[in-house]
C-alpha cells in the first residue's frame, strides 16, 4: 500500500495538478482585456466609431471590426459620416477574455 502511494504521490510531482492548469481562451487578447466587436450593419453609410471618446476610425457599411480594451464599463459612439447626421452612443461593459458585440447603422 505504501508503494502505491509513493508512486502516486511521486507521478503528481512530476506531473503536477491538471486541476490548477489555466486554458488559455482564445477569445483573450490579453489578460484584464476583452474584445469589443462593432459592426455596421447599414447598407450605406459608413460611421465614424468613438470608443471613450477617443476616434478610432471609420467603419464602412457591411463590415465587421474588432478592438481589444481594458475590461471595465466603456462608451461607444457611432456617428455617421455619410448619408446622414446621426449620432449613436451606448455604455458597452467589457469583461476580461470575453468578446462583446454591438451593431451600429
């Protein structure tokens, strides 16, 4: 019985506790970041896309684009750069490893 034990205990050691490995997500930019994904859905008009008030270009109509930030509370903002004079905003919360969608149009 001790044997068994030795050799068992001995394999934890060299193998260690696949209970405590950490797997990596692959939605995971970085740790303590997720991903914002922002899409225009319009057929036409393309958005000038604000994150916290900062720009951070343009998006134009039918595409997908996707921006890695601090997990937090966070606001996105789509104004409209053609066909229009609308202005969208929105409180987004980013948790860390974890991708968030919004749709702007």
């Amino acid at each position: 019985m001790k044997a068994i034990t030795l050799m068992t205990l001995g394999l934890f050691i060299i193998f260690g506790d696949s209970c405590t490995m950490d797997k990596k997500d692959d939605n995971c930019p970085r740790p303590g970041y997720g991903v914002l994904k922002v899409s225009n859905t319009s057929a036409n008009t393309a958005q000038k896309i604000l994150i916290d008030g900062t720009n951070y270009g343009s998006l134009d109509p039918s595409k997908t684009v996707s921006y890695s930030l601090p997990a937090g509370v966070h606001t996105l903002q789509s104004v409209s750069l053609t066909g229009g004079s609308m202005s969208n905003q929105d409180t987004v919360i980013i948790a860390a490893c974890k991708t968030e969608a919004r749709d702007c149009r």
